[in-house]
C-alpha cells in the first residue's frame, strides 16, 4: 500500500472582484426534480509539462509539479456539461483571460412544462410509477445505509472490452458504443447479485444529452453556454429473468430502442412530468441501477496553463446517496492506452457476488 504525507494549509475564501448582484433566478422544470437534489462531488487532477511547475493558488500541489482541484455542486444548478463549462471558466480567469471563452447563459425557461402539462409520451417505463404500481419499498439498495456499503472502480481496458464485445455479433458487435456495452454487463451482473426475485421487474436508467441532438430532424434548442441541466434519464425495464437468461444482444436492442424513442413530444411530456413530480412526494427507484457517462469530461482541452487533466472522478466521499450511481471515468492503463473506470457501490456480500460475476463475463 503506498503511503504518502500531506500538509494542509488554512483555507482561503476567494472573494469575486465585485458585489454579487442580488437577484433571483428560477430554475427550469428539469433543474427543479426530487433525483437531482444533492451535492456532486468531483475531484480533478492536472499535470504540468515535464521540468516545469505549475503554481495556481489556493489549489492542492503535488511534488511532481502538478495539482488538484475540488468542486462541490448543487445538481440542481448544472449537470455534467454545465459543471464542466464552469471549471474551464476558472481556468480561463487562472491563465489570466478577462473574459471567459464560454459565456454563461442561464435562459432556463426553454425547459418550462407545458400549461396544461401532458405526459402523454413520457418513456414507457414512466407510467409505472406515475400510477403507483410496482413500488414495494423493499430492495436493499434502498433498505441499506450506502455508507455501510462498499465501493469499487471496476477497469476496463482494450483488453477487457474486446472480450465483452465477443459476448455479441452481427451489426451490434461494431455498432454498440462502450458505455452501452459496459453498463448491460454491469447490470447484469449487479442485479444477480443483489439476488433479487426473477419475476421482479428492474431498471437501467441513464442520461441522454439534449445538447446539440437532433429529433426526428429537428433540433433541441439549447443555447451555446447554457449550463443548466439540459439531460434526460431514458429507462430500459425488464423482469430479472428476460436480463438474466436473454442473450446480451437483447439488452443492448432494448438500451438503444429506449434512445430512439427520445421524440421531441417525449422530451415536452417528460419536462411536464418533473413539472408534476415537484408536487408529489418522490417517486420509488426500487431495482433501478443509475448510470453516468463522464468519460468526455475534459476532452483534450482543458488545461489550466500549460498543466492539463490527466484524470477526474467522482470520490467516494461527501453525499453518499450521489454514491448509488454508477460512473464512467476516463483513464489509461499501464500501457499508455485508453480504458474506463466504472465505480459501484453495493451491500458487501452483493459485492462479493457481483465480482464473480463479472469475472465470468471478463474469462475469453
């Protein structure tokens, strides 16, 4: 185990150059829902080039010359993409520009439920919940303090993704994207082992981006510099025996049917539908396995100086409820090559489950 010592300096607030306007903003419809009501966590670490330090203040600095940087955010304020236009903002004004590339935009009325609201053509395995049924309240996901629970960082290199990509053939083996591939195995596996009943129904949810896409040809209109959260959550749901004994071509079919069907009429029904929610009690996410993608955080362009992110995750420290999501991070092996990181975070013995499993999936 490696171990290191770290000096700790006193914190030093960092006051805005002028008084902060005192106003008040409404959150869009989409901002404003129960599943979004917490802090995220992200920790972000920069290299400098080599024989060169890099000194921005008030951050953690590392002996080889490069730092560390925290951020801590209400979810209901920006989501994935918005956060990572706000800490380009920071490196903009450390690099000493006066003006940050992205203007921010706030317009968070593009995103307003419709009056009257519809939700009509909210995704189908919406309509469950808005009617109450299949809410048991009984999975141990939800029974179980998540932090009495474990964490771990299951990697994926090109080693390991090509032998999962074996598990399928046809136009899906070139076709489905990694992110697809990785979290129908994890699910998978995860709900075999949290071992529950094979008539249940479970759930995979995940966030498709409405930035820049376009439905049915025409395009969401989402301003350059929004960061306001501009996402979707589609939902695949299946009885825990058609996930466990279906072929794996069969999930990835329905993950991408469940994109498809993102109309411009589902996008309106499910703004109404968050719209709605805020006046009733939050709904039940029994057997629901939530995934992010933030392998794209960064890019290639995110550079404080000449330092730039080498690596950025989200730690397993601060709300732990933000915890019960699965993430996907970019890294690279030991080799050089680009791989993934996924955290999970299960009850220990459905830990211990969900490992063997996925060490079948990972056998050639």
């Amino acid at each position: 185990m490696v171990t290191f010592a770290a000096r700790r300096s006193e914190p030093e607030l960092v006051r805005p150059a002028r008084p902060t306007p005192a106003e008040t903003k409404a959150l869009s419809d989409l901002d404003d829902q129960w599943s979004l009501r917490f802090y995220e966590s992200i920790v972000g670490f920069f290299r400098g080039p080599p024989g060169e330090s890099t000194t921005p203040g008030k951050v953690t600095q590392l002996k080889c010359g490069g730092f560390v940087i925290g951020l801590h955010m209400c979810h209901c304020i920006a989501d994935g993409f918005g956060t990572l236009q706000f800490i380009k903002s920071i490196a903009d004004f450390a690099c000493g520009e006066l003006i940050p590339t992205t203007l921010p935009v706030w317009k968070r009325d593009i995103f307003t439920a419709r009056i009257p609201p519809s939700v009509s053509h909210v995704y189908p395995a919406y309509k469950p919940f808005l009617l109450g049924l299949d809410c048991r309240g009984d999975d141990v996901m939800l029974s179980t303090p998540p932090e009495t629970m474990e964490m771990q960082y299951v990697f994926f290199g090109p080693k390991e993704i090509d032998i999962l990509r074996s598990h399928i053939s046809g136009h899906l083996s070139k076709s489905t994207t990694t992110f697809e591939l990785i979290t129908a195995v994890m699910w998978r596996c995860r709900t075999l082992a949290l071992g529950y009943e094979s008539n249940q129904r479970v759930r995979v949810m995940f966030a498709l981006n409405a930035r820049g896409r376009s439905i049915n040809g025409e395009s969401v209109a989402v301003p350059h510099g929004y960061y306001g959260n501009a996402h979707f959550s589609p939902v695949v749901e299946v009885t825990v025996d058609e996930l466990s004994t279906k072929p794996l071509a069969h999930i990835l079919e329905l993950m991408r049917k469940v994109k498809m069907d993102t109309t411009k009429g589902c996008v309106k029904s499910m703004v109404d539908l968050m719209a709605l929610w805020r006046e009733w009690s939050p709904f039940c996410m029994d057997r629901t396995y939530e995934v992010g993608d933030t392998k794209w955080v960064g890019g290639n362009t995110l550079q404080f100086g000449k330092a730039e992110l080498v690596a950025a995750g989200t730690p397993h420290a601060g709300d732990f409820t933000s915890k019960l999501i699965s993430y996907h991070t970019k890294c690279k092996n030991q080799d050089g090559e680009d791989s993934i990181v996924v955290s999970i975070l299960l009850p220990k013995l459905a830990m211990e489950k969900f490992t063997k499993e996925m060490a079948i999936w990972l056998k050639k």
